[in-house]
C-alpha cells in the first residue's frame, strides 16, 4: 500500500486523528462505484478511499484552497478525483452516488469561535447545519446507498431523529474514547437508505492506553499511511 502525500495549508484546518479513525471505519463497508467526498479539505479522506478501492470520487468543498489543494493532492498521488468548489447545499450535481462520506464542521455555535476565517468554516455547525446536510445527502443518493459520517457523541439522539426523519436507517455505531476513563467525544455512523436493518453498536474505539496509543489505533495508522507537508497558497 503506498504511502499517501498530502499537503495542508498551514493557516487553515489541518485534519487530525479522526480522519484516519473515520477511514478505518468507512473501509469496513467494501466501498464502491461513486462515492462523494463531503467537505474534502486537503482532499485526504477522499483520497484514502481512492487510493483503497476501486471508486469514481467526487469531492465538495466550500473553500477555494481547500479544492486546489485536493487536486493538486490527486495528481501527486497518482490518483483521479472531480473536486468541486462551491456549498454543498447549493450545488447542482449531475449524478447521485452509491457512498457519501464526511467528516462535516460539528463545533457548536456557543463554542468560542476563532477569529481565523477558514477554521470556522471548517469546525462550525452553521457552517453546514446537520439537518440540511443530511437532507442534501438523501437526495443526492442512489436507491440503497450509504451515508457514514462522524459527529459529536452528545448529538446522537438528534442524530438519530434526523436520519429516520430521511428514511436513513442506521446500520452500525461506534463510538471514540480518548481514553478508557474518558466519556466519548466522537461517533461514527454508518447509515443506508431504505434499509430494514437492526443498528449494530460496535466495539468501542479507545485511542490511547496508559499515555500511548492503543494497539487498534498504531493498526490504523499503518494502514492509512499518510505523510503531511503544511504549506502556504
């Protein structure tokens, strides 16, 4: 598996553990066909899905640099995407897409805001409403296809409610402690349209043991194999 290259621009969100968490969890699914990459960034989970399986990925971003630097990404890595410029709940796109996938902005608005422009579109919920995403989501997906995202832990009965209000039926949970003392902060889900399946709670994920990281966690980050350059645009 190659190592994948991925520059970042190092005023704007830099992506951290749970991208590559989030990786591990989408690629239990056997992704395939289309698959649209929801708030790209650098490109990176996108492009871990691509560089995996075989896939035609498409990615969204409302940031300028965030698309060229998904692009420019690509092309590095040997890889093909279609990354698009522009608001998610705006855009017009001409297919609908067997996967969609995201690591969307979940920070609340009472949260202290940073004044650096291209953090807050990244981190905060009025950036990208979960309720409107979610609705975009099931419109733009093929008979049976799948949404998996992560989000807060604390939200996961509006969660819940969000996604049966679409006909998206949840068919795995997993949820990332810090620790094995800490309450989750993070959860992950994977969630089918038109699906009758009964929710699966998956084994928790903890990231570090004793101060270091835990054993899944080291597995996880042999398998994504990722090396991150910041850079200025």
């Amino acid at each position: 598996m190659n190592e994948l290259l991925l520059y970042q621009e190092e005023d704007g969100f830099l992506f951290n553990s749970d991208t590559h968490y989030l990786y591990d969890f989408i690629s239990k699914f056997s992704v395939k066909g289309d698959v649209l990459d929801v708030g790209s960034g650098c490109g990176i989970l996108g492009l871990l899905v691509a560089r995996d399986f075989r896939v035609n990925l498409t990615s969204i971003d409302i940031q300028k640099n965030s698309t060229f630097l998904t692009l420019q990404n690509a092309k590095i890595n040997n890889l093909e995407v279609d990354a698009k410029q522009g608001d998610f709940l705006e855009f017009e796109f001409k297919k609908k897409f067997d996967f969609i996938i995201s690591n969307p902005p979940y920070y609340h608005e009472d949260v202290i805001k940073s004044e650096n422009e291209k953090l807050k579109i990244a981190r905060y919920e009025d950036s990208l409403k979960l309720e409107e995403f979610i609705k975009k989501s099931k419109k733009l997906l093929s008979p049976r296809g799948h949404l998996i995202f992560c989000y807060d832990s604390k939200q996961i009965g509006k969660i819940f409610e969000l996604l049966k209000a679409q006909k998206l039926a949840v068919e795995d949970v997993r949820f990332v402690h810090g620790s094995e003392k800490k309450q989750s902060h993070l959860v992950f889900i994977h969630s089918r349209l038109s699906s009758n399946s009964v929710t699966k709670i998956l084994p928790p994920l903890i990231a570090t043991k004793d101060g270091e990281f835990s054993e899944e966690v080291k597995k996880i980050y042999e398998k994504t194999r990722t090396y991150s350059i910041k850079c200025k645009i």
